[in-house]
C-alpha cells in the first residue's frame, strides 16, 4: 500500500468521516486489511458500502476486546468487511435446507453402542492434533461446503488412526458427487451432510485431494467406479450428551454440526457467543478434542488465519449446540 493511495482513499472518504466520526487511524486499518485480503470490488459504491461495513465491524471488535469479562477475543479477517447476513448467506449453510435436512436425519435412531465403553477410562484431556491424526487446516472459500471438510476431516483421521496413513481427502469430490443425482440430499454450495459423505464413501471410496483439488464451486462429478479410495465400514450417531462427545473423542475426532452464525471475527480465546437459546445448526466442524477444563477443541475450515490457527475452542457442555449432531466412523 502507497502512501499516495492511503491519501487519495482518506480524500474521498473525508465527508464520510465527518459524518460517521470515522478517524485516519480506522482509515488507516481499512487500507492495510485491504491490501493483505486482496479485495476486489464491482465499483465504488460497493466499495463505499464495504468500508462503512468494514468500520462497523472495527467497532464491534474493539468494544468486545476492550471487555475484560470476555472469555475470547476478536481480530478483523478476511469475513471483516461482510454483515452478519452476508456472512451466514455465503459462508454458512442455508437455513431453510438446514430445517429440511434436520427433519429427514431426526427419525434416524441415534445408535447407542457407544454407550457400552461409557466411562471406561475418558482421558482429563486429549487433543489428537499432538498425535499427529488431524490433516492440516483448509479453507472452504465462499462455499457453504463445510460439510464435505467435516466429513473428509473425519475419514483422515479415522483413516490415519486405523492405516497409520495421514492423507488429505478430496472434499470437492464429495462436493460434486453426493448430490441429489446420486441420491443424496446434499447440495454444493448451498450445505449438505456429513453422514451422506459416508454412505457415498463407503460405496464408491474418497480420493485423495491432490487428485481430485479442492475449487470451491460445485461441478459435475469426475470419479467413476467403486474403487476411488478410502471406504468407511461403520459410523454411529452419538448421543447428544457431553459424557457422549468426550468418551468418543478418547477414540477419534468426531464430526460435529454447530451454530456459527456469530463466529466470524473469533480470534482466540474460550468461546461462549452464540445465543443459547436460538441454536441455529448452520455449520459442519471437526472436533479434535477437549481440555482439562472440559473446552472443546474444533477444526474449522476457514484458513489458518482464522481463530487460533483455524481452531476454536468452545466453552463446556452444548455450546453453540456442538452436542446436537455428532458422527463417528467405527470401522
Ligand atoms: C464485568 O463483570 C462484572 C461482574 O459481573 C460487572 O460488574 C462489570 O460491569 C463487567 N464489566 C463490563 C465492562 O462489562
Ligand atoms: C438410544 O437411547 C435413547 C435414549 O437413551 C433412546 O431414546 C433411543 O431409542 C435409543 N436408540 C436405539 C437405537 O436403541
Ligand atoms: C458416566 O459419568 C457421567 C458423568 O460423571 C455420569 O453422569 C454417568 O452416569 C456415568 N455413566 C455410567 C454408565 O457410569
Ligand atoms: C436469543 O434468542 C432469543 C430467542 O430467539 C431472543 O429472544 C433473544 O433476543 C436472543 N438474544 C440475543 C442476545 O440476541
Ligand atoms: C455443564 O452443564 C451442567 C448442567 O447443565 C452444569 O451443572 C455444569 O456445571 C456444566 N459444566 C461446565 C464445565 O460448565
């Protein structure tokens, strides 16, 4: 960024400032966030908008940082110049499909086996990130496609834990291929389910993503034949209980559905800001773990510049409803 081009942005946004009490030091922050997440706009009055967006964004992140009572911080990233609608319309899934989706998979029986090793020996913490189970953090782009990293996250773990292989699978196949066409109820872009991954995966198996690139749009699928990869045997839905989620993760990750809806300028820190009592399912995560304090430990899929290295960590028991959905591949 050119010291000229700082000027002629401050210059034009001169009768702005004075209206919204906007100071250079702001200016300054938009220009340089601009620049680092290479923003392109259709014209200057989108631009115009962004920025005002952008502040009110600024704003929001330096009140909450400025309270100490706050478990978790907030830092501007590449969602900083989105509004929360914008946010949840391009990056999470749709509503609508969401309450679809949820009534379909409500009448499956949530499967109670693992209920039979309950208590045998839960670790006071684990983290499978230090066993070297968890592939490295993706980003899913402007793609509600969550759904297919938390599923892939969850065969190369499983994958890694039973095979000793850590191997990147290909979320775009499961992006292209388990749609409607096939059978299933997922759709692109739009959010789909992890649990159709499998049952697709256990029939055709999951390539690997260097074969088949992640592109972040939906496209026709390009695999062929019943012998592509990796093929789940098993999977369990878990119960929706805390003593469930922590006795599963003593075995593996676990792929979990979440309400993000308040999640995109998370930074660091212990999160407990979704609304407990509006839980929204619009999000598909990989739990990794949990701590001694009984946090858990989530892989998400919006780049490592996001939250601690691309993780979250959310605060004990049902947090942003983490408890509501789970699935566990088994063999
Ligand atoms: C922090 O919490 C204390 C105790 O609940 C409360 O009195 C105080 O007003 C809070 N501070 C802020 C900045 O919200
Ligand atoms: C699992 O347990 C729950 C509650 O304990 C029960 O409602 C459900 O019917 C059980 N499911 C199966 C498949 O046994
Ligand atoms: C397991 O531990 C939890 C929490 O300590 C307890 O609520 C539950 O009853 C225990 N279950 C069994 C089967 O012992
Ligand atoms: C949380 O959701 C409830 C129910 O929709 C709503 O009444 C309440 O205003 C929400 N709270 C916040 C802080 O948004
Ligand atoms: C989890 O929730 C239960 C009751 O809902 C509460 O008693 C317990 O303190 C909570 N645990 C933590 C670690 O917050």
């Amino acid at each position: 960024m050119n010291s000229k081009m700082i000027l002629l942005s401050i210059l034009i946004l001169m009768p702005l400032c004075l209206a919204q009490d906007i100071s250079v030091e702001k200016l300054l922050s938009y220009n340089r966030w601009s620049s680092q997440n290479q923003r392109v706009y259709l014209n200057d009055d989108e631009k115009l908008f962004r920025q005002i967006v952008f502040f009110e964004n600024l704003q929001k992140i330096q009140e909450h940082n400025s309270n100490p009572n706050n478990t978790y911080s907030l830092a501007l990233n590449q969602f900083s110049d989105m509004t929360e609608e914008e946010f949840a319309q391009k990056i999470l899934m749709k509503q609508d499909l969401v309450d679809h989706l949820m009534k379909e998979v409500s009448q499956q029986a949530i499967n109670n086996n693992s209920l039979i090793q309950q208590n045998l020996s839960i670790a006071a913490s684990i983290d499978w990130r230090t066993k070297g189970a968890v592939t490295s953090v993706k980003n899913q782009g402007s793609c509600g496609s969550c759904w297919s990293f938390s599923a892939a996250g969850l065969m190369e773990s499983f994958n890694f834990i039973k095979n000793k292989a850590l191997v990147d699978f290909s979320e775009q196949q499961l992006v292209d291929c388990v749609t409607p066409a096939n059978g299933y109820s997922s759709y692109g872009c739009n959010g789909g389910w992890p649990v159709q991954c499998l049952d697709y995966a256990s029939k055709v198996g999951i390539t690997t993503l260097q074969k088949y690139p992640y592109v972040a749009v939906q496209k026709n699928c390009a695999v062929t034949g019943t012998n592509n990869g990796f093929k789940p045997k098993q999977w369990i839905r878990l119960p929706s209980t805390s003593n469930d989620l922590k006795n599963a993760l003593n075995t593996s990750p676990i792929s979990v559905l979440v309400d993000a809806s308040t999640w995109g300028q998370y930074k660091s820190g212990v999160y407990n800001g979704c609304n407990q009592s509006n839980i929204k399912l619009n999000h598909a995560v990989l739990a990794v773990g949990y701590d001694s304090q009984g946090n858990w430990i989530v892989k998400n899929s919006w780049s490592t510049g996001w939250g601690e290295n691309g993780y979250i960590r959310l605060a004990p028991n049902n947090t942003c409803g983490i408890l509501s959905y789970n699935l566990q591949v088994t063999a």
